[in-house]
C-alpha cells in the first residue's frame, strides 16, 4: 500500500476524485468516467496512464494478478485483505474495459438481462 505524502492528483488536489464522492454504484460509475476520462486525456504522472502506456498484454495481466490475489486472499479469511483486492481487481477491470472501448454500463446491462431470464 502506498501513501501519498502530498497531493495524488495531477490538478494538484488531495485526490482525482473531487471533494464529494458519490456513494455505493454511483462511485463505481463515477470511477468509470475516471478512467475513460484518463484514457482520453493520458495525463503525466497518472498510474491508469502507465497502464494504457503498457498496452493490453500489461492491462491483461494485472486483473489475472488482482483475481489470483483476492482468491489467496479468500483462502486467508482476511476480510480486510479481500476486500483491498476485490478493490484492486474491480479498478483494474474498468480499465480493460476502457482500453477496449467498453464501459461498466455494458457489464451492467449484461447482468441484469441475465437477472431478468
């Protein structure tokens, strides 16, 4: 885990997230724009940058990394370490998606045709 010893965003606020976060799936969306929005503009400094950077192969990798981790983590029963990787795994997700042109919204439609069969 890292901890910034000054501001994390490239505008130079606290984070890139804005002062208010939207709480529940409205923060999953709002994080989905996050990325898009990464992708488009590429600022320096960005980690979702070093990952588009990278390319799809690196992209690939790192959510089969983050969904090895939290199913370790599980194997632990460490609800705290679960819960950092489902995280991990979640952020990581939603940038392939980006990098494929796709958004959460697409998964979301897809899950819920299957809720309604």
């Amino acid at each position: 885990r890292v901890w910034p010893a000054g501001p994390a965003c490239h505008t130079g606020a606290r984070t890139c997230f804005g002062d208010s976060l939207p709480q529940g799936a409205g923060f999953l969306a709002a994080l989905d724009e996050l990325v898009r929005d990464r992708r488009a503009e590429m600022p320096e400094g960005s980690y979702t940058t070093s990952l588009f950077d990278a390319g799809k192969a690196r992209i690939a990798q790192k959510v089969g990394e983050e969904g090895v981790e939290l199913a370790l983590a599980r194997m632990k029963d460490d609800p705290a370490e679960i819960a950092n990787e489902a995280a991990d795994l979640v952020y990581h997700m939603l940038v392939l998606l980006a990098d494929c042109d796709m958004q959460l919204d697409d998964v979301i439609t897809i899950l819920a045709d299957r809720h309604k069969a």
